[in-house]
C-alpha cells in the first residue's frame, strides 16, 4: 500500500516545478501579429523551434516564461522583415542545431534525409527481381 | 544453408531496432545546453541599471583588459540563492562579477541581495530574456568568464557547488 502510495506520489510531483519571475509576458510572447501572413510564418517557425526550459516542447506549445520571451522575439524579428529561417540560423548559432526541431541537411545527417531513399531503391530492386523471376 | 540464415536477417534487425529505442527511451530527454559561444565575442546589449549603486551593463563594460565573471540569475530563481555564498567566495578572492537579472523588477532584487549577499559590481536588468538568448544562455543560474577583450571565455551552467570555486577562480586567471 505505501508502495502505490509513494509510486503515486513520484508520478505526480513531476521534475523540481520551475518558478516564475514577477514580471507580466512580453507582448508579443501571446498576442498575434496584424499581418495574418506575418502571423502564419511566425506561427510555423515557433512549431519548429524547440523550448530550452521544457522537455521536447515546441516554443508555440509551452508556458514556460522563456518560450513566451523566445516567441514574442520570432514576431518581432518577422515583424522587422527578418526572414524565418534567418531567425532559426541565429538561434542554431547560439544554442546549435537542437533547438530545431528540422534536422539540418549535412554531411552528419544525410544518413537521417537519405536513407529511407536509399531503402527503397534496395526495395525496388528485390521486388523487380522477384516479378521477374516469377515471370521466366 | 546460406539463404536459410539470411531469412533471420530481418529479425535481428528489428531487433537491434528494439534496442535502439529501448536506450534512447531511458536516456534523460533534457541535455544540458551549452552555448556555442564560447570562444567568441560577447553579443551587443546595453541593459538598464535599477539597482541603488550598481550601474546597468553593457558590451562595452567588458573591454577593460581585465577577465570578470558575468553572473546570469533571478531573484525568482531558487539556485541562484543557493549559489551565493560561492559568489562572495569569488568576490573575496578577487573576482570582479557583474549580473544580468533575468525577468525582475528593481525592489525584488534589491531584497534578494540584502538577503543573500551583494557581490556585484554591475547588474543589468534583462527584462524579456533578450540578453540571455543572444548570449546561448537556457536558464539561472549560469556563469560566463569573459576575458578583457570581451571574449566569453568558459560557461558554467546551474549554480556554483563549494567545491567549483577553484576551479572558476582557475578559469577567471586563465583568462588574463
């Protein structure tokens, strides 16, 4: 019994509750962009960018302060005119590439983007010799 | 004989596939961040002081041919209270430090130093994280030795454990 009870316990209390600061979110950290085409871009680049504060949350989905603080930066650089993936490339710069949550195309990562290509070609090709082989 | 065992072949694949994502499972999902910055300049930032007696934080207030410690911390942030008697350690062995407080207001920090001890020369307030985002940073507290040229030097993520201040102060002179 004291063992579900302290199983219970462990499953709610969670990792150490992160505290908040006095100060409201920034503006922008909630509040859309005018421009619904501004709003949209920004929108899928917070989707993709991964929040330093939580574990594998997007920056669009997490409560934390600093995603609030990281998504009113993305609206107000895309906001300025700056480009999404500019935005992502300096943060890539900063915190390296995992905070993307979109795997960069590299030599380190052509395996990840090229491999699955490369299954099916091997696929193909035993699938072909195998109607072939049924066929003489 | 030969085809008979290529027939297993899908199945240890599958299962070396299992294996893989049994330890990926049971790795801890949060890495500890560290900022690729090191090694490089300082970002530009010029942040208000609100602080009787400690003057707001720039760029500029780095490039003085002397190496300083730059404490990034919260009155909010539990740690960082953890972490102040090892600050007046490094004070007392003749470490200039300067701050950045992340998402405070003037009185809160103000109480918080009376409380736990003054260290700081400098402390910038760093309303929207701004600062701590440019400079790679993922939370409070983190340490940075930045050298006179206004180069970050070394990072030290989370609070600053007794026996780490040895080896800080090391990092600080090695900068010189």
């Amino acid at each position: 019994m004291r063992a579900i009870l302290l199983f219970l316990l462990m499953l709610f209390a969670g990792p150490a509750a992160i505290a908040d600061s006095n100060l409201p979110p920034a503006v922008l950290a909630n509040t859309p962009l005018p421009d619904p085409a501004q709003e949209a871009k920004a929108q899928e680049l917070m989707a993709s960018l991964r929040c330093l504060v939580c574990q594998n949350q997007s920056i669009a989905d997490s409560h934390a302060e600093m995603a609030g603080d990281m998504r009113a930066l993305v609206r107000e650089r895309i906001q300025a005119g700056e480009d999404p993936e500019a935005i992502r490339g300096w943060l890539i710069e900063r915190y390296g590439d995992w905070v993307s949550f979109r795997p960069p195309v590299e030599p380190a990562t052509w395996p990840l983007w090229f491999a699955p290509l490369l299954f099916l070609g091997i696929g193909g090709l035993i699938a072909w010799r195998y109607i072939k082989r049924g066929q003489a | 004989m030969s085809r008979r065992l290529a027939l297993w072949i899908p199945l240890g694949l599958f299962v070396a596939f299992l294996v893989v994502v049994g330890f990926g499972l049971r790795r801890p999902p949060q890495t500890v961040l560290a900022s690729r910055l090191v090694g490089k300049p300082l970002p530009e930032f010029d942040l208000p002081g609100r602080i009787d007696g400690h003057d707001g934080l720039k760029t500029a207030d780095f490039r003085t041919g002397r190496p300083v410690l730059l404490n990034v911390f919260a009155s909010w942030c539990v740690p960082c209270a953890i972490e102040a008697p090892q600050l007046a350690a490094l004070k007392a062995r003749g470490v200039t430090i300067h701050a950045i407080a992340i998402r405070d207001r003037g009185e809160d920090i103000a109480e918080f130093l009376a409380r736990y001890g003054d260290p700081f020369a400098r402390i910038g307030f760093d309303d929207r994280s701004r600062v701590q985002l440019a400079l790679g940073s993922s939370g409070v507290p983190e340490s940075f030795v930045i050298d006179g040229k206004g180069i970050i030097r070394h990072q030290h993520i989370g609070e600053i454990r007794p026996d780490q201040v040895d080896a800080l102060v090391a990092k600080v002179e090695a900068a010189r």
